[in-house]
C-alpha cells in the first residue's frame, strides 16, 4: 500500500520532537534551581535544543518508514520512544544531582552488578523513587497534546527554524562545550565515543618503544628520600596502609570543608604530610593498584585486567623479604576484582565481609535491602583482633567503608549533635552552604574518630614504636559540590610513625603512584632486603621539597574507561581544556603555546598504557605471584561463550547447576571455574563446584574445594553441609564430626547440620552424642518424620 505523507504528518512530529526538547529544558531547569546555578542556564538550554533537534533528525527515518507501514503506528512509536529518552534524560540529572559530575564512559566499566550494588547502596525504594518515572511521561505526551491543540494559532515554519536556530547556537558559542552544561544524553553518548576514539588512538600505529619493557629502570633510580626523617632500628618495620573511603582534601587541614576531621588535622603537624597530593582515580577501583603497585590503569582500570599483566607490588616484594601481609575491608573484597589483585601478589589473609562473624554489627540496611558491610570502627576493631603479636613484620593494608552513600553509621544522632555544635561556630554563608550536608559532615566525624581510636589502640602495642603509618584518601567524597575536576582527586597524605625524628609539611605534588616507588627504595636501603636489580613503577617517588613544584607527570582515571585528567608540571589538562595549578591548588584556565606540548604528553601515555597492558609488557621479572587459579583452552574459552551469551555471574552458576543435575557435569565444573576466576569468594559457585568432584568420586579434591570455600567465607553454612556429606561418602566420619563442630562454632545453626552431625556420630558408634543432638532437634521439629525414625533407630 503506497503512503502519501502531508503537512500535518511533518508537523505532528515536529510537535513530538519539540515536546522533548521542552522536557529537557524543564529537567534542565529543575537541575539549576536544584544547583544554584542560574549562570549556566542559558547554555543548558542552547544545548538541550541541540540535543533535541540531533534525536528528531536521528529518528525521523524510522518515522517514515513505520508510517509507510502502518499509519498510525508511527507517531505513537515516537512517543513511547522519546518518552523513554526523557526518562533516561531524568535518570541522568539525577546521577548528576547526587554525584556532581555527569554519567559518561564510566557505565561500559562496571558490570551489571556492580551498577545494581552501587545504585541500591545510594537510594531508598518508596513510591516516591517512582513517581517522577510516570509523571514525566504524562509531561511529555500533555506536551504533544498542547501542541497539537493549539497547534493552528502556531507558525509551524517559525518554530522549525526556531529549533535549529537554537540547536545551533551552541556551536558558535564556547561556554555551551563544558561538560557542567551540556545535555546528559548528549554528554553520555559524546563521552562513550570519545572513549573508544581514544583507545583506538592509544593502540593504532602499532606503537614502538626504545625497549620491550619501557618503565624497567635500575632501582638506584629511584632516591630514598624518606631516610633522613626517621631513626631507622636494626628490625625491620611494621607498615600500615589506612585507606579511607572519599576522604578528600578538602575536608581536612585548611580544605573548604574544614572542621569536620579533627584527629586527622592533629597529624598534620605530627606526620610528613603532602598538602598537595593526589589520588591517581576518582574512585576506589584505583586506589590499590596505584598506592601498592604504581601501576597503569589498562582500560577500565589496571584490577579489571583479565588475567593481570605480570607485575610487581609492594605486597609481593614484603612477602619475599619475610613479611606477614593482611587486607582488611568491611564490604566485599571481590567487589571491583581486589581479591584478584591481592592474590595474584600473595597476600597471606584477606579480611572482608564473609569472615567477621558473630560479634560484629553491620551497617543497617536501607529500605531496599542493601549495606555496603561493617562500618568503620568495626573493621578497625577486626583488625586489631586479627594482628595478634608476631615475630614477624607486616604489611597491613586496611580499607574503610562508611564515608559513602548512604552516609549511615553507628551512633549517628551523637554525631549530628557535634555536627550542629560545629555550624554554630560558623559564619552564616558557611552554615547555609553547609546545612545541606550535615549527615557527610557526622559520618566524616565518625570516620575521624574511628581512626584515631584505633590509632590509640595500636599505640598500646609492643610493636607500635616499629611501625609506619600511611593515611590518604581514594578519592574526594563525590555528593559534596567540588570546586574543579582537579578537586576531585586531592586527598591528604600522612606518614605517620614514632620512628619520625623530625616532621614535615610539603607543597610538592606527588600521587598515590609514587608512595610503594619511595618505601621500597626507603626498605631495601636501611633494612636487609633483597635488593631489587630493576623496577618498574609508573611513578618516580614522593617529592620532598617543601615549595610548591611538580616534577611528576601524572595520568588520571576519573571513572573506569575515562582518562581525561592530566598534571605535567603546573598544568592540569581536563577534557581538553589546559589549567594552570597554582600554590594553593587552584586552578586558573589558561591558553597559552603549552597546550599541544601537553596534549602531545598525554597522548603519549596513552599508548604507553595501552602498550603495557594489552602486551604485557610491565615486566618479566616478578618477586611472586599467583597465577591465575584457572586457565582454559581456545575449545574451553568457545564452549563457554556459547553457554553464557552474556549471562552475568549470578546466572551462570543457575545455569552450572541446571547443567549438573542433568549430569552435563563437565560443563558445569567449566562455568564454575570461569566463575571464580572472576569472584573467588562466590560460596554457592565453589561449593557447588565441590559437590560435582564428589558426585564424580574425586573426594579429594572436592575436600579440597570445600575447605577453601570455608577458609573464604567461614560463616557460609551450604560449604559444611557438603563437606560432611563428602566426608560420609568417603567413609571419613572422624573428620565429618571436626567439621560439625567447627560450624557449630561459627554459629552456624542449621537443623539439617545438626542431622548430619548426628549421623556421623552414629556411624562412629557414639550413640550418646548422637541421642543427645536428634533428642534437641525433635524438641524444635517434633512433626519431623525423617529426624523421628532415625532417633528411633538409634540405640540407646
């Protein structure tokens, strides 16, 4: 059936395309007020019009041709279309509400679930989340419908040049480009190209380099600046990384935040503390992998290599000159793959979620269900129970967790009242700009006081006069307004210890990069330690000079898959526009004949990041690590890619399990690998991986299996059930009982253990204990059949 398209069939989608871009500047609008940004509102609005008139062009063919099909179908198409990219454009200002910078080439660097922990972390499910998802629908179609009705009183030709006129403007116009006010579709979809523009630029050419191994130098490269200001002993020290959650510089010292970290501000003049320091990411996936490894950042940064390039870390050269190494957090270690990382360097004993215990309080849930884990004060307290007295030196490298959304902790009505009692000292712009963030401002006072607790605690210690501590953030806290993209990364750094003999306040910028260069050149030079022939550190050690300078050249992932940020020299170079850095860490745009030398440096560590991690070419010579736990085959590699299609971690262990019960267990044993490769904690993965070894016969290694799930999450109940059924199969009653009794320890208190217990303490012939166990079970399920008739069976 041929179609003849009218006038009004144009004009209806006109007023389709124009009810959208009406939509964006309502959003637009309510994001100003919101910011108290009315200067930017001209150039949203430019840009909003541009942003609308590029999707009407965009979409105008599918228009046509689903009216060329049906008639009526393809309006209503359009509609239900744009009304969804209105409702992403909400999801997107409201991200940017929260967070303060626009979702861009960060979201293709998490997987699914890492975007579901991290958004049902930051939000309260209620049906006020829903409302504006079916009130901006109803906007936008009561839009179309105005239009349409009074559309005769409208100059249909004035409004078509009005949209490109408009849409257009923000071409000419320079202040429209700054990210703050450019479209969040737009800047979304711009900045997702831009990423992959860059990572074909970092890799095209096929870049050379004048050796196979570009950051291998000699070790004496690298100066021990850190000498002069310690008395250092004949042991060797203990070092304690504290590594805290969004803790920025400006919240400490003379930051704009100030007030609200007062044992933090105590050490500045205690410690050496950088006042101008920088974390190498805007957020946590960054930070171990530079503060422990001066590492690249790969792709979507250096953790989510899969499987890592060989490399070294400060982890694995302590462990090979006798350390002790532990890893404390409160969350899940796998979150962000940092158990991959500290594995594959060695660590001795990871420390998270699954091995607190009874005893210990989690953070409250929020209204959807989710906590981050156990808060601050807890994990401290972990962890001065775990660091029991050893002849050892250790390395200990802990992560706190509460500085965060959603800003919830213990005691957090005390905290608020200390918060009030601080704004009273204020000045009432500093109170009214404040006010709005008083449950940040309680929680940075819990994080503060929960170091400084531990702190004193670790001052009763025997060891504490040996013992170096290391205090920085991993980024700047991302809800408080931030003045620059500069300010995003600044975090206080504190070396603090009783062996100081003298402290000191530096200006020089250094990074989280150049911290594991300096304390191993500061170790292997006053300690006896293995020295290192070469190292290969992407940073060249802490600056020690007390003015302000910078010497480094430092690269910057704000988000996974975004290096837009860059210092060399006094020049920060963000998103293509080139600072100058001034002594207080301000920033002045500048644009003088330097930018093209920086542009060029920075393009230049692009491919020498690219080069590093996608030839593996860090370095060949590695003090110790862990290969990867599983490697497969090309064939292995295929069938699974046919098997999952995408399916995330979750699924895939259904679909390991579906594959077992129909006896397809070879399969099932390969999507499980290909699992813990990824989360080596996932419980139910590994021991569902144990219980096929067993179905199989090969006890052994199901035994084995079974006991690493109980060595990485030892409150997990399914890994005992299995294991004592492993252990009666193989007729080795002695140790099912062991493993009974250790579960019951570990509070795991579950009738169907209690069962299998006692079966084992039958086929032992210990019909006492047996008795005694069905004789307590039966009290709390007497209507139990199977526990009635074996207790029955049991002699007495």
């Amino acid at each position: 059936m041929k179609m003849k398209f009218t006038y009004k069939d144009i004009l209806e989608y006109l007023y389709a395309t124009v009810s959208l871009i009406l939509v964006f500047c309502l959003l637009s609008f309510i994001e100003v007020i919101k910011n108290f940004d009315k200067l930017s509102f001209a150039y949203r609005i430019l840009n909003d019009f541009f942003t609308g008139m590029l999707i009407g062009l965009l979409f105008f063919p599918l228009y046509l041709v689903l009216k060329y099909i049906k008639n009526s179908v393809g309006i209503i198409v359009i509609k239900i279309l744009f009304s969804i990219i209105a409702l992403i454009q909400l999801g997107l200002i409201g991200y940017s509400l929260t967070t303060h910078i626009n979702l861009g080439a960060d979201l293709l660097g998490y997987s699914l679930s890492d975007i579901y922990t991290t958004v049902t972390a930051s939000i309260s499910i209620s049906f006020l989340l829903f409302l504006p998802l079916i009130i901006l629908p109803v906007i936008y179609l009561g839009m179309t419908w105005l239009l349409h009705f009074f559309g005769h009183k409208i100059n249909s030709k004035i409004l078509l040049v009005a949209v490109f006129f408009f849409g257009s403007l923000n071409l000419v116009l320079a202040g429209s480009g700054k990210p703050a006010t450019q479209n969040k579709l737009n800047f979304l979809l711009s900045d997702i190209i831009r990423a992959e523009n860059d990572k074909s630029l970092a890799t095209q050419d096929n870049p050379t380099f004048r050796k196979e191994y570009p950051l291998e130098q000699s070790s004496e490269n690298t100066k021990d600046v850190l000498a002069p200001f310690f008395n250092i002993s004949k042991e060797k020290p203990n070092v304690v990384f504290i590594i805290v959650e969004g803790l920025g510089s400006d919240f400490t010292d003379d930051g704009e935040y100030k007030g609200f970290t007062p044992y933090l501000d105590s050490l500045t003049s205690k410690s050496l503390y950088w006042e101008n320091f920088v974390s190498t990411s805007g957020r946590t996936f960054g930070a171990l992998p530079s503060l422990l490894g001066s590492l690249p950042f790969g792709e979507n940064g250096f953790m989510e290599l899969n499987p890592l390039p060989k490399h070294n870390s400060l982890i694995s050269i302590l462990k090979s000159n006798g350390y002790t190494t532990n890893y404390f957090c409160g969350d899940e270690s796998s979150f962000d793959r940092k158990s991959n990382f500290l594995e594959y360097n060695g660590i001795d004993k990871i420390i998270d979620i699954n091995k607190f215990g009874p005893g210990y309080v989690k953070t409250k849930e929020n209204s959807g269900g989710f906590s981050w884990g156990y808060p601050d004060a807890e994990i401290y307290r972990k962890a001065l129970t775990e660091l029991k007295g050893s002849k050892q030196p250790s390395l200990d490298i802990i992560m706190t967790l509460t500085n965060h959304e959603p800003f919830d902790f213990p005691s957090k009505k005390v905290y608020l009242e200390k918060v009030e009692h601080i704004l009273k000292n204020k000045s009432y712009f500093e109170k009214n700009k404040l006010n709005e963030y008083k449950d940040i401002f309680a929680c940075l006072l819990y994080t503060d006081n929960s170091i400084q607790n531990f702190m004193e605690a670790y001052s009763k210690r025997p060891d504490y006069v040996n013992t170096i501590f290391i205090i920085t953030g991993d980024h700047r806290l991302i809800p408080v307004p931030q003045k620059d993209n500069l300010s995003r990364f600044h975090v206080p750094f504190y070396i603090y210890s009783p062996m100081l003999k003298k402290t000191a306040k530096f200006k020089s910028i250094s990074s989280h990069s150049d911290v594991t260069p300096s304390l191993v050149s500061f170790l292997t030079n006053n300690h006896k330690f293995n020295v290192l022939e070469k190292t290969t550190w992407l940073g060249k050690g802490l600056d020690t000079v007390k003015q302000f300078r910078n010497i480094h050249n430092i690269p910057l992932m704000r988000y996974k898959g975004s290096i837009n940020d860059y210092i060399y020299k006094d020049y920060f170079y963000s998103d293509g526009t080139l600072f100058k850095i001034d002594e207080n860490f301000n920033l002045i745009e500048t644009d003088n004949d330097m930018t093209e030398t920086v542009s060029s440096s920075f393009t230049d560590f692009k491919k020498l990041n690219a080069y590093l991690t996608t030839k593996n070419k860090i370095t060949n010579a590695v003090s110790g690590y862990k290969k990867p736990t599983y490697t497969f085959t090309a064939e292995e590699f295929s069938t699974i890619k046919k098997l999952t299609k995408g399916l995330d971690h979750d699924r895939i262990f259904f679909l390991a399990r579906d594959l077992a019960f129909k006896k397809e267990r070879e399969k099932a044993r390969l999507l499980c690998n290909y699992v813990l490769n990824d989360l080596p904690n996932y419980g139910d993965v590994r021991t569902l991986k144990g219980r096929i070894l067993a179905w199989d016969g090969d006890y052994k290694n199901a035994e084995k299996e079974l006991l690493e799930v109980i060595n990485r999450t030892p409150f997990f109940g399914d890994s005992y059930l299995a294991l004592i059924d492993v252990y009666w199969w193989s007729n080795q009653n002695k140790k099912a009982v062991a493993i009974g009794k250790q579960a019951l320890s570990n509070q795991i208190n579950d009738a169907e253990l209690g069962y299998k217990l006692a079966q084992a303490y039958n086929r032992m012939q210990n019909y006492k204990d047996s008795n005694k166990i069905m004789d307590s079970l039966l009290v709390l399920y007497p209507k139990n059949k199977e526990y009635s008739n074996f207790k029955n069976s049991l002699k007495k």
